[in-house]
C-alpha cells in the first residue's frame, strides 16, 4: 500500500486512499439502479437465481453482465469519481453501464465495490493511513491529527508527505480529533503486573462513544471514528455551552439516569429527529475526558488533571443534558470484580463493565498498550433452539450461517411452542458451519422465499447456546424480548431440545 501510493501520481492515489477509509460516496450510484441496468439485459428470474445462490450484487453483476460491443477502453480512478461526482441518477447509470461494457469480471467487481460504498479489503482504515505516513516518514498520529480536516483527493496531504510542503494546518475550529482507545483486559496476565493504586475505573456505558466540540463558534457531534453526526442529535448540540471538547458517551438520559442501548438505538442512523422523537427520547452526553479545556490542548496533560478540568467544565452545564460519568471507588482488583459481577442498583446496571485508565496517562490516539483496559462482564448465556436458516453473503453464500433461534413459552391452549428470541450470524468456526449447514439441509421442514424453516419440537431440535450481552424490551419480536449481541457460543449436539430454558428464564433475568 505504501509503494502504491509512492508511484501512483496525484489525483489518483488520493481518490484510492479516500475509497479504502470509506471517505468516498456516490449518491446519484444506487445498488437499486444497478440491478434494473442488468435486468434489462438479461432475464430477471435468471438473475434473481444468480444473485440469491452468489449473495454478494456486486459479484453476481460482474460474472452474469452481458456486455454490448462498443467501447474498448477501461475507465481509469479519477475518471470514475469525477464523473459521479457531477452526474444525475440517469447519467450515472447510462456511464456506469458503458463501463461495466469496457470492463472484464475482475474489474467490473472493483467498480461496483467502489461506487456502491463496498470495497472491502481486509484493509482497515487506520492501516491504510500507517502506510500513508509511512510514505511521509512520519508517525500516524500526526496524520490523524490533521486527516479531518483534509477532503479527497488529499493532494495538500501529499504534498506535504512527498513534496517537501508545510504540514497542512490543524486549526479549523469544529474539526475531530483522533480518539484514545483501549485494550480488553486479560485477567489472568494483566492483573500479576497492574497496580490498583495507578488506576482509576469508570463504569463502561452501554451508549456510542461520540466527540462533543464546541469552539470558535462551531458545535459538532462526532462519532468515534469521525462521522459527522450532529443533525441526528440537535437536542444535544443545543447543550454544549461550553468552549473545548469533550469525550464521553452517548445515552438516551431521562432525569440524570441512562435508559437502555435498545432506546438509543431508536435514534441512531436517523439523518433528523422530530420533535416527538426528542421528547421521547432526550439525547445526552456523560462525560468522561476532556481533549481541549477552551482554547488549551489538554491531551498531553495526566488523565488526573484532564478529569479535574472536566469536573469544572460542566458543572452546571448543559441542561440537564450533560453529566460526568462517576468514578468508582476500590482497594483491589478483587473489590472490583465484586462490583463487575454484581454492580449496584441504579445506572450501573445499564453498564457493560469496567474502563480502567492510568491517573498519569496522556491522551494518546490509537491502541497504546498499558495506559486503558477495559473489562466488560461475561455474556450472558442461555441454551436455545434452532428454528430458521438463511444461507449469508459474499464467501459464506452457499452455505446456511444466519440462525434464528428461540426458546419454549406455553401457548394459550397450555402447550409447549417455541418462540424466536435472537439471530446470530457468527461465533461458530468453519467446520462448525459447515456442519449446521448440513444439518439445516437435512431438517428443513419448510420454505419462505430464502428462508428455511427447520424441524424444531420437543422431540426433534438443535439446541444452540448463545451468548448476549443483555436484553431489552421489543414489541417487534413475538417474545416480546430482544437480545443484544447475540452470537453462537457453543452447538449442544449432545442436548435435546426439550431440555432448552424457558422464555420465563429470559424474562427474570431481565428483571434482575
């Protein structure tokens, strides 16, 4: 990737940077448009067999496309963005047919990944910004300063990392600043070498962690990788009366106490938020560190005196809409694993485990090993049935890996149904798939469209059991219940079905 971006000249090693950190986007290129183009070539009902058996639209296109004789010459990158940057619905997909036409399998795959927002290359975003600085010679946390406040093709960033030009300025008011991340804690080789004295912990909130700026004039709500995402919150923008930039988390917060993840859940990915939707679910921030005190950047201070100017920051601010996340007093790590099991009543219950951060930390972007741990509680557990089976997408299309499953009510006639209660789509190896794909094969019983019924009673079943990490109530689901982060912890081939827990389990535990 760094040589790559050493030879290939500007503008197109910027627009190809902007593909691999997802900073491209074509809205007048929709999946939709794609299909009608290819079906219009060729039968539909021929198509709709080719794409439910590959899974992936892209990769279905690219093999079956019916290429019309005609143009002969690839588009190159630059070619691509400039003329879907410009181009209406129409006119996008009259290029984007002419292209699929100039273009083999392979390169018809790369495009269509490109403009429908798809090319994933095992290539994380941060690693594709290493190899940039690597080009530069410079450390990545100095590009991650400045990145949000450049814009593809990123020819100034380039410049200044091959063309010997001044670093681009960091000082646009309102701009992200990189976040400070942590490693899971291993309990078994982090604590022999930790000293609780050096550590201070916090309850880890069950919200998004999200950047509140407000300086020079600019409020902006920042997700933790740099999303932009103040329209879907006015509510709060409104309460960040201050001057500086706080780091902490996003809740759902009624009179000072944080509801569950599934009501914030019913605000995210919402471009705007009505005035019922805000009532019913009033947006707030609890704070847990501070990256500028006013105009002083305060991330190379001690976390000790960061918090000490977070306190003074918002007390009394923000309306009721902005509260500093409590610190949590302890002696030993034995103490707290008391608290992390059974953790008191109140806001704490709400919380997915523990943050433990050095009092001398800097604030330092990235995953810097030692400085914060967090520590969550073990999922939670619970033996269920196998009811349904979907086959995925991409490498996983020919095989059976979406699983529904549910656990026993009594139906109002007093007899024993099964309910559905959770989906999981991983937590199980290759060879494990592989065998609940022939099982699913062998028990369907029946058929909804690409949805397998499998045979599931008290006398027939698989029973899967799946891990969570909590519940919450859902009039969506027929239990009445929805879990969160599911996933398959183990296949029980040895269990029965009759023997799986009750929906009755489920609802004391969510109780407690």
């Amino acid at each position: 990737m760094r040589d790559f971006l050493g030879l290939t000249p500007d503008p197109d090693r910027g627009w190809a940077l902007a593909a691999l950190t997802g900073a491209l986007s074509f809205p007048a290129a929709k999946p939709g448009a794609i299909r009608a183009a290819v079906e219009a070539r060729m039968d539909a009902t021929l198509f709709a067999w080719s794409y439910d058996y590959v899974g992936d639209l892209a990769e279905t296109v690219a093999l079956v496309w019916p290429a019309a004789p005609g143009p002969n010459r690839a588009p190159d990158l630059s070619e691509v963005v400039e003329t879907l940057s410009r181009s209406s619905r129409t006119q996008a997909q009259n290029r984007i047919e002419t292209w699929l036409d100039a273009l083999d399998p392979t390169g018809r795959w790369a495009l269509l990944k490109l403009i429908t927002g798809g090319l994933r290359v095992g290539l994380s975003a941060r690693l594709a910004k290493q190899a940039a600085a690597d080009l530069g010679g410079v450390p990545v946390s100095d590009l991650e300063e400045i990145w949000h406040a450049q814009s593809p093709p990123y020819e100034a960033l380039f410049a200044w990392l091959v063309g010997g030009a001044e670093k681009p300025a960091t000082a646009a008011p309102g701009r992200f600043r990189p976040v400070m991340l942590a490693h899971a804690l291993d309990e078994q080789t982090d604590f022999v070498k930790l000293d609780p004295a050096d550590y201070a912990a916090e309850w880890k909130w069950d919200g998004i962690r999200v950047q509140a700026v407000s300086e020079g004039g600019e409020r902006r709500l920042y997700s933790r990788t740099g999303d932009l995402i103040s329209g879907s919150f006015p509510d709060l923008l409104t309460a960040l009366d201050f001057e500086g930039v706080i780091d902490g988390e996003l809740l759902i917060l009624r009179d000072g106490a944080a509801a569950s993840f599934g009501e914030l859940q019913q605000r995210l990915n919402r471009k705007t938020a009505d005035a019922g939707m805000i009532a019913a679910r009033p947006a707030g921030l609890r704070a847990y560190d501070l990256l500028m005190d006013g105009s002083e950047d305060v991330r190379a201070l001690p976390f000790a005196e960061r918090r000490a100017r977070l306190e003074r920051l918002i007390t009394g601010r923000g309306g009721g809409r902005i509260d500093l996340s409590p610190l949590v007093d302890f002696s030993s790590w034995d103490e707290l694993a008391e608290l992390r099991t059974d953790p008191p009543p109140g806001d704490a219950l709400m919380a997915e485990g523990f943050m433990l951060k050095r009092w001398d930390s800097t604030y330092l972007a990235g995953r810097p090993k030692g400085p914060w741990f967090k520590w969550k509680r073990d999922p939670y557990l619970t033996d269920a049935v196998l009811m349904y089976a979907q086959r995925g997408h991409g490498r996983r299309s020919s095989f059976y890996s979406d699983f529904t499953f549910g656990v026993w009510r009594e139906d109002d006639a007093g007899r024993r149904a099964l309910t559905p209660v959770g989906k999981a789509y991983f937590g199980f190896t290759d060879e494990e798939l592989k065998a609940l794909d022939a099982y699913v094969r062998d028990h369907t019983v029946a058929r909804f469209g690409p949805v397998r019924q499998v045979q599931a009673e008290d006398g027939e079943g698989l029973v899967l059991e799946v891990a969570f990490e909590g519940l919450q109530r859902s009039s969506r689901h027929k239990s009445g219940l929805a879990m969160r982060f599911p996933r398959i912890h183990r296949i029980r081939w040895d269990k029965p079905a009759s023997e799986a827990d009750d929906l009755s389990s489920l609802e004391r535990l969510l109780s407690r």
